[in-house]
C-alpha cells in the first residue's frame, strides 16, 4: 500500500476530488494548511500600502491506495490540480505498511 499526499490550489479540490472518485477511490482525508515553496509568498496591496505574504493558502489531501492503484491516483491528481502556473503543488507517495480498520478490526487492503 502507498500513501499519496499531494498539496493543491483550494479551487481545485472539487474537480480532483471527482476524478478521484470516478476511478473507485472512495476514501480520502483534506486538511487546510498555508506554505510557500519556490514563489516564496507574493506582494499585496491593501489601502495603498505594500503587504508581502509568506504563507499561502494550499489543501493537502491524502489518500492511502493499493499499490497497483499509485499510477492512477498520480495521474488523476495531476490532471486536475495542474494550472500551469507557479504553486500548483507537490504530490509525494511513501509506502504504508500496515492499516486497520478500527470499527471491525480488518487489516490490509481490506482496511481500505
């Protein structure tokens, strides 16, 4: 099993969300976080004065996938979260070695 985390534009989770949900992955985790990589933030402008922000807006989502199942969660993600713009994300895959479903105590892929 892999674990996909890919951080996105907030306006693009719905359609990356849906790819994902058409090709069967029903399970997945968001969380609102802010970062910046290479842009390192941008300049705004508020009442005539210059405001530099750090930290912008991103969602993480992530998603634990067979490892059969990696290939297409990359492509979906990449598909429908790429604007061709600086700050569109970055999708990591590390690998899983156990999970458990805690309500009927499944392990595996089964947990999934």
């Amino acid at each position: 099993m892999k674990k996909v985390e890919a951080f996105i534009k907030p306006f693009k989770l719905d359609q990356v969300k849906d790819a994902l949900t058409e090709l069967g992955f029903v399970g997945m985790s968001v969380g609102e976080y802010r970062g910046f990589g290479r842009q390192r933030g941008h300049s705004e402008f508020y009442r005539g004065s210059e405001y530099h922000v750090d930290f912008l807006p991103k969602l993480k989502l992530e998603l634990v996938v067979p490892d059969e199942d990696v290939d297409g969660a990359i492509e979906a993600i990449l598909k429908h979260a790429q604007t061709g713009e600086v700050g569109d994300g970055k999708i990591f895959v590390s690998n899983v070695e156990q999970s458990i479903r805690i309500r009927t105590g499944e392990t595996g892929e089964e947990a999934l």
